[in-house]
C-alpha cells in the first residue's frame, strides 16, 4: 500500500458507528463513494484509497452541534478524533487541491452533525514547491531593526475615511512616538478618498523622512488586495518608494492570488484572516488556526493575524495560544510567520503572554492600549516596552512599575479590575 | 450623507440591545470601534460611517446558537435580521476588500452568539468593473447544443485514481451514452497519476471524435485549480485541443485567482464551491448561498454548484431552491451564472425541481442516478430527458412512465419508496 503521507485529524459528531463514520469521509475525499463504482478496481483502491488511520472516542453528546444530519437508527451521538491520511500521489504538490482534499465536501457529509479540521501534516516535498515564507521573524526583524523584544505596531484608526494626508500626519504622530509597525486597516486599500498610490506616497514620504534622520524605519503594512495585476503593480510601486511590507485579506484573495503575490514580492506579506470566525467560531464546524496556518505558510504569508490574550473578539486565550505557537513551531522547514497579536492588547497581557508562549517573536499591535495612554502615544509606546520587559526578566508588572511611570499610568489607566 | 448604496443583510443573535448590537456591527466594519477614536470627525463619520437601516426582531432564544459571546447584563438573547448600509466610497470598486467589509471582522464581535451574512446589494457599478459571468447559461448552451431542457451532466469516478487512458474510456462510454456535460471530481487537477496535459489529450481526443461524427460536442470541465500561471497555461493548452470549459475550486483559488482566470479565459468557468459547508452549515454563522453567488458571479464564475433537492448531503430542499433561484434572478445587469444541480439526482426529483424553480436552465448532474439505471447509461441519461419532459409539460413521473420505459424502470430501480 502506497504511503499515506497526507494526514489530516478531524473533531467528528455522529449518531453513525465510528468506523462507518469515518470511512464515510475516507471515501468522498478519495476513490468517490464508499460504494465501489464500476471504475475502481483493487488496484487503483489499494493506491488511492484515503485511510483512516486512527479513531478516538471523546464524548457522548446529547443534542446535535449542527441541524440536517442523518439520524443512524437507535445510534448516540458522539464526538471523536479521527485522523485520515492520503498517499501524495493522490493530488500532487498542488495547495488548491490539498484544501479541497483536507477540506472540501467534508462539511456537509449527512452522517455528521459536526465536523472540523483540527490540524494537517505533510510531507516535506511540500515545501520544495512552496518554500513558505520568504521573510518570516528574522525578515521581518531585520526590516524593522527590531531585536529582542516583539515589534510594537498599531493601526491606523478610523478604519475607512482618512485622507492620505491626514493618513500621513497620523503616521507622523505614531512613528515620532516610537511605534514599529503600522498598518492599514482591512477595509482601507484603494478607496476614492484615499488612492492607494496617493497614500503610498505621504505616508512613505514621512517614514522615509524619519528613517533618514533616526536610522529607524517603521514598517507600514499596506493593504494592496485586489486583482493579481493590481497587486503586483502596488506592489512594484511601494518598492520603489521604500515600502517595506504589504498586507492582503487572505481568505477573499485567495491561495492562487496570494502565491501569486508572494513569489513576485520582495517584501513580507502581512497575512489578515478577517472573516476567520466563519472558519473557526462554531466548536464543531470548519478548522482550527494549526491547520489553517500551514496552507497560508506555504503560501507565502509572513504575518499571521492570531488574536492575544483577553481579546475584544470571541476567541479564548487557549485557542490564541495555541494559534501563537503553532506559528512559531516547525513545519516541514519552512521559515515560521510571525504571529500578529492584536485586538484589545494593551501592557496588561505581556507578562501572561510571555509566560504561555516563550517568545517575544511577536508583532504586539495595541490600539487604544497605546495611543489612548494618558501620557500620551510616546508614553503608551514605553509602556508596552517595559510591560514585555517585565515580562522577559520574570517580573511582575506590578513590581516592574514600581520603578517605571509609563507601565505605572498604564496600569492605572487601562486595569479594568482598578 | 452619503448614499448607502453597498447594503448587507444579516440574520443575528445577541443579549444586547439590538440597536446597540448593530451600532458595533456598523462600527467595526466603517469608521472603527463604535467609540470616537481621535481622528473621527463629524464629517468623517457623515461621509463614512456604516449605517444601521433596518432592525426587526425575529425571535427570543433559550441557549446561545455559538459559544464566547459576551453577556449583556440581564439582556435575553434575542434572533433579529438586520440591515446595514456603507457608501461606496468607502472602499471603491474592490471585491476583496467589499468582502471584507461585508463578511470581515463580524463573525468574532463579543455582543454575538449567532452572525450570518444572509444578501448582498451592490450599485451597478460593480458590474462595470466587474461583468460577471462571460457565457453564463446562454454561452454554455451555445458550446453544447442542448436547448429547451437543462443540461445532463455527470462526474468522472473514482474521483480519483484514474489514469488518463481510463478517463478518456469512461469518457467514451458516457458520451456514447449521450451525455451532454462531464467533469473532473474536485481532488482531481494535475496529479503525477494523470496529469492535465495527458488527460486533456485524450479525453479530448475522444469527444472530438464524436463530435466530428455526431455534431454533438461534450463538454468536460477539466479542474485546473492551482496557481495563476499554470491556470492559464492549463486554459490555453485546453482552448487549443478544442476543449469547452474550465473548472475551478473557487474558495481556494480565491476571488483574485478566478478574477485572473476568468478575464483571460476564452472558456466557461465551472465553479467547485466545495468547502462551502463551513460557510453555510450552522444556522447562526457564516453566510448564505445568495451572497456568497453574487460575489462568484462578479469575480467571473459561469457555472455555480448548488446542490439538489433530497441531495446526500445536510442541505434542505428550501436552501437548494433558494440557491438556485438566487443564479437565476437578476444581479445588477450580469449574466446568470448555471446552476449546477447534484448530489444524489436521478429522474425522481425532476418534476418537483421544476415545479419549485420554474426553469431549465439547469445543469442537472447525476452519478449513480444515470450510471446505475437498469438499463444501462444511455437509458440512464434517457430517463432523465424523460422525466424533464414530464416536468415541462406538467406530467406527473408515474403518469409519463407509462409511454417511457427508461423512466418506468428508473421509477422502479431507484424510488426509495419501492
């Protein structure tokens, strides 16, 4: 039997024997049914057929996760992990076709009433066609000449409405106060109020200014997602005006676009995942961060956006966790993206997230919780700094405050338990 | 103010005020947080700001649909359908990024324990940039012959496996049998097994053949998912065998990627939703079928899957009709893209199909419902043209299979009442 080097693990709801179950899926994501059609032989089963390779009751359920699932007759409803592999040969070195074999008509199988992707592994002839991202931490490290502690960003607010102009007087203001990465917001790329060339211009006008007479060069992240030709015109044109980073909506671009994009840019690609709660937010449909990450590394995304601890959003600190550091881990040898941690983040989680991920390859982007900061944006920007100081010398940010005011004012400002 | 004129229907479910609910939507995805951030002047929000058009409450709710959403204070929680509204100019004439901010950052908001993007409404405009399907139903008539009844169809199996000597075999067969319309399963594309050139080669070669001899031309769509370039180079060594469509795994490929395929083809764009279960499975999350078309169909797509009445799969009826209605109606001037019909059809849901959608312009695709027929595949495919002529003519199955007996003998071999 061929090697089943394509595997997949799945969280499963069904009132269906497991094994039945699970040869359900095995059997439309490979050969067709799992009745034989008059095509498939012994031989070309035995080659191609997807395996289920392990099994693993977790619970009985009382009520389906989902409507519309057929009903097994007299069978409980349980969740188990199950875990598929495929031999490469099936699809070959093609990610479009990988998320439709891992990912495609899964969802609606009738003896479901849940399921989602947890996580893939795959060979590493993967990453001979697709070497991932060509930046990564260390590109991005070195653009920004930021070492030893995360890059601290912010977005510039309000999301859609700003002038270039006034898109580059904001950016003045936030680099003059010592922020490292900005961005444009998702909705915001090349809007009539604010042409993407035109922003391009003011605001690389300002960064460039200020790099010449500080040697320090903030990456702004602009947001070029459209149609390829588009993007790679944006792309070239950034460039050539000293731009070091471009942002996409990965799910709406594309895998085909966003390979398009990387394997043509000579800047990291800022990766948001807006429309991510559609994949991710019921706990038995659609796919879990590990998995999703894997395909938009090969892809080519340098920043994955991954929520932070104690987000404004729906997202649970152990899901955040677990997103960060599956960024961070190995995957087949390709470069890791760095983590983009955001929402509702402030000096407040640094220490905890420090503590759950053990590492400060991380893009820190805070919003309110630096340019709200009542002494100021400057202020803000420092107490962030000495926030994940605190947090890399094992102190509390208590203890750490004691002998820094920014970190003390921020702690008095933003602790919603004072 | 400006005109609303990009508006989004949503069906939520939230223990917050609802007005209040709906102000964060509309924040979110406009000028930022529903608080002021320092550059949000009056004018700024007068020009950009989303607005909230219409609330109604459509139902109270015991137990939250999703989990993480957070509590309003004493608040039930409560199911309503809202209606929001954004200028265009907020964003331009962008798919990506209009997907952005129709289907972006909602589906995490805190106040939300359900969020489903249920229609879109667009201004003309977009159809300027963006024309749509380029042969739609019209065009794929046209490079098929068939006229006044909907377009027979059925998949290659195994899905995969097969090499492409066996594919061109069972291409033979099923065209001989009289098939009008043939495609590659969605795990098929370019796999070291059967590679798109060689596979192109011969099952070309085969329905050329026929056509010389017939005048009746098949058409096969050959999945080239993949990246930009070898889409195209796929597309043009196709089109250059005298094939008649391409075949795309579009929540992959990406709106960008089948934007970039579709403006280059000279071919219909058959478009694979699978993965389409994420989106749509849960009530409560995700989007429905009629938004989701509009975008494929500006991004280019001719031909949209949409499931079948008593399909294999969780879909209802209700939602298929609704899908397939949606390719139909009008959208803004553009072509309407084919319905493909699947999943379990055979004779038996003709009449019923017909009755609920009032067309013909249907791609009706069948496995097992034409292959397996008694009778062997041309009866198959005949018993379908037989039931469609019941149908059309308002004959009941039971009464037209008197006169036919490919449908008599599909009645009584497939009718799981029997």
């Amino acid at each position: 039997m061929t090697e089943k080097n394509i595997q997949a693990t799945y969280l499963i709801e069904t009132s269906f024997p497991l094994e039945k179950a699970a040869a359900v899926m095995a059997g439309e994501q490979s050969c067709g049914t799992f009745l034989r059609t008059p095509g498939e032989t012994d031989e070309l089963r035995e080659n191609h057929a997807a395996e289920v390779l392990s099994i693993e009751e977790t619970a009985l359920i009382e009520k389906p996760g989902l409507p519309g699932a057929r009903r097994f007759p007299g069978g409980e409803i349980r969740q188990a992990i199950v875990t598929l592999g495929w031999p490469l040969e099936n699809l070959g070195l093609n990610l479009c076709n990988l998320a439709a074999t891992v990912a495609g008509n899964l969802f609606e199988l009738a003896p479901f009433s849940g399921l989602k992707l947890l996580d893939i592994s795959l060979p590493k002839l993967f990453a001979e066609k697709y070497p991932g991202p060509a930046f990564g931490i260390d590109g991005t490290r070195q653009l920004t000449g930021v070492e030893n502690r995360p890059i601290i960003g912010t977005i510039i607010k309000p999301s859609v409405g700003l002038s270039p102009e006034e898109t580059a007087i904001q950016t003045k203001m936030l680099i003059d106060a010592g922020l490292d990465f900005l961005k444009d917001d998702e909705l915001m790329g090349d809007a009539p109020h604010s042409p993407f060339e035109r922003r391009v211009d003011l605001v690389m006008e300002v960064i460039n200014r200020f790099a010449d007479k500080t040697g320090k060069k903030a990456m702004y992240a602009f947001n070029l997602s459209g149609e390829i030709e588009d993007m790679k015109r944006r792309h070239d044109y950034l460039l050539a005006k000293g731009g070091t980073c471009t942002m996409v909506n990965i799910n709406w671009v594309g895998i085909s676009g966003v390979l398009a994009l990387a394997k043509h840019s000579q800047l990291p690609v800022h990766g948001h995942r807006n429309g991510w709660g559609m994949f991710s937010r019921s706990p038995v449909l659609g796919m879990e961060f590990p998995a999703y990450q894997k395909i938009w590394r090969l892809a080519g995304v340098d920043h994955m956006h991954t929520n932070g601890l104690r987000n404004k959003f729906c997202e649970s600190d152990a899901s955040v966790v677990r997103s960060i550091l599956s960024c961070l881990s190995d995957f087949i040898g390709t470069k890791s993206p760095m983590p983009v941690l955001s929402s509702g983040q402030w000096a407040g989680q640094t220490v905890d997230t420090y503590e759950a991920v053990q590492s400060t390859d991380l893009m820190y982007v805070c919003g309110g919780g630096i340019v709200a900061h009542p002494g100021g944006i400057a202020a803000g920007v420092e107490s962030i700094i000495q926030a994940w100081d605190a947090a890399m010398n094992g102190r509390s940010l208590e203890e750490h405050a004691r002998e820094h005011s920014e970190l003390k004012q921020a702690l008095e400002f933003f602790n919603p338990e004072k």
